[in-house]
DNA sequence: GTCTATAATTTGATAGAC
DNA sequence: GTCTATCAAATTATAGAC
C-alpha cells in the first residue's frame, strides 16, 4: 500500500505540483482514507522526500554507469531516454516541478532536491570526464539545465517532438565539443 | 492599487507558484484586505491571466525589435538579459512555474500560457529568420526551452553564473549554426 | 493498518455597509 | 474602492475505536 500512494503521489506531484493536489486526492486514488495516508506518511514533506529517494534511485539506475565503456552520446541518449519515459506518462520531472516551486515549500523538500540535482551532476561529470571533455563540471550543469527545460516545454506546448529536437541538438552540441573535427 | 495588487502578485507567483500563496497574502503585501483584491480581480485566474498579460508586453518590449539590424548573438542576448534581470529579483520566469503546473490550473491560464510562449517562439523566428538561418522554427522552440531551464537549473541550485554558463553555451551554438566557420 | 470523527486553520469568494 | 463579516469548502493533521 505504501508503494501504491508513492506511485499516486508521483502522478499527482510531477502533473499538479507540491501544492497542487490532497492527501484526500491521494486516499482516494489508491482507495483508502486520508487519515491513512498519514500513517505511512505523517506530513506532506515527508511525503515528498520519500519520493524523491524513490525517483532519484529509479532514474540513476535507467541512466546506467556513469563509468562504463558507451560513448558519451550513448550516456547521454540514456538519460534523455529515461526523462522522455516520464513524459510520455504524463508530467515532467519530478524534481523539475519542485524545483520551480522550491521556495515556497517545507526546507526538507528544499535539501532533497538538491541532492537530487547534485546526484545527476556528479552523473554527468563522471560521463564527461571518462569522455575526456574538458570542463566536466560545467558542461553537466549546461545538460541537465537543457533537459529540465526541454522537458518544461515539451510540456507546456503539448509537443513531444520539442523534447526530441532540443535534446538531440544538446546531444550532437556535447558530442561535438567533445571530439572536436572528428 | 491595481498595479500595486499585479506587482506583489508577480513577485508571490513567480516565487511560490500558483497555488502557494493567497489573496490574504497578497491583501497584506499591498496593505488593504482580501475582500478588496477580489474587487480588482474576481477570482485568481483573472488575477493570474491580467498578470500574464502584463508580463508579455513587458518582456517582448525588453527583447526590442525583432525585425531590426542587431546581430543575432545581440538580440539572443537581449532575451537572456531580460530573464536574467527577472532572476535577480528572485523566482524563475512566471510563465515557467504556471508552465510547470499548468496541467492542474484553470483553463484559462493555459490558454494565456501558450499565448506567452508562442508570442516568444514568434519574436524567436523573426529573429532567426532575419539572420538567414536555416529551420528557425526549430530553433526558436530550441532556443526557448534552453532558456527557460537555465531559470530553473539556476534557482533552484541558488547559482546565478549556471545562467550564464547555460545561455552563453546556446548563444554561441546558434551563432556558430547560423554563420557557419565564419 | 484502516477506519470515523473532528480539530484547527486556510482558502477562494460573496454580501452589504460606508 | 475599501471595509467588516461571513460562507462554504478544503486543507493538514490528530485521537481513538476496531
């Protein structure tokens, strides 16, 4: 049952936001009371923050190895490919909604996603450091700035294909920067 | 009072979302009481669409003219400063967040959100147009979305120069895709 | 673990005096 | 235009029975 509100509370988080749907909303998704849904998750922080650990964990392990032998394209195709999952289901990412909203919401929510944010950074650093790109560090915040905002207007205007173009155009960018005149 | 309701409302919306502050919390920033919000704006969506509304007119007016004899780079700039100049003052770009929980808000704010959007995807492809470059619808949607998840990415890691780095890396993309080994 | 019941507060919105 | 007063509904959260 805890698993099934996690996975109502991830629908209704990524599609309405942080403020955005109930506990009653929720109760009723999976068929239970609210006063139940505060037994597993005593406030809405709470909440939140166990289902950013979900998602952190589910998404870092769709993207792979960070450190295994795929081209940079390759790891990089795998991380567009887990978000274009999410999309296709409904909403953005996760933490791309609280992010927006981040600072009207509880601090613990605050600190969750930054470690989310973090997690995906070091992700990316160690893709493009194995890759021997130069300046990994700022080159993983530049792809995870583009995706997130890929995906946030993909969404906005209703077209999937908006996420195809812009992350392909962010891919072939890294990709030539990298090996330069291949 | 009306603009003084329009400001404050841009500040909590561009802050905290749509549904993360009240019209009580409003009344109190400008100093009157909620029944009086609601003589200038019925209810919230009015409140949020009037915004919207100003809040296009104002951007488009810092972007300049489209059609003028700038060099692309500068007019991409332009844009990238007027949402810097937002950043600064704290919260992501408003039609960003409303972009983001948009699923889960009244009809009509959609429908003011894509009016925002496309009026900036169609100053984008004049833009492009004008400079001669190839699938300027594409790239004016590209464009957008690299833009808007730089806001995101840079608010909500509390790094104003990941803006920078971000729109310095597409501007520099375009440039180079547009007037190629120059 | 789930329920009923309810507390305590907040919300968007309205009526009517001034 | 702003106020007081208020409504009806919704919200997060808790207490205690089963």
């Amino acid at each position: 049952m805890k698993d099934a509100i996690l996975k109502a509370a991830e629908a209704r988080m990524r599609r309405d936001g942080f403020h955005g749907f109930s506990f009653r909303d929720l109760a009723a998704d999976v068929g239970i009371k609210s006063a139940s849904v505060h037994y597993h998750f005593p406030t809405k922080a709470d909440l939140a923050v166990g289902l950013m650990r979900n998602y952190r964990e589910e998404m870092l392990a769709a993207f792979g190895d960070a450190g295994d032998d795929r081209a940079l394209a390759d790891k990089l195709g795998a991380v567009c490919d887990a978000y274009k999952t999410k999309l296709s289901q409904a909403g953005i990412c996760l933490c791309g909604i609280l992010a927006a909203e981040h600072a009207g919401l509880p601090e613990p929510v605050g600190a969750a996603l930054k470690d989310y944010f973090i997690a995906c950074r070091d992700w990316l650093i160690s893709a493009f450091a194995g890759s021997g790109a130069d300046e990994p560090e700022k080159r993983a915040l530049v792809f995870s700035s583009a995706l997130q905002g890929a995906l946030l207007m993909s969404h906005a205007m209703g077209d999937p294909t908006l996420f195809d173009h812009a992350t392909g155009e962010t891919i072939r960018a890294c990709d030539s920067g990298t090996r330069p005149r291949q």
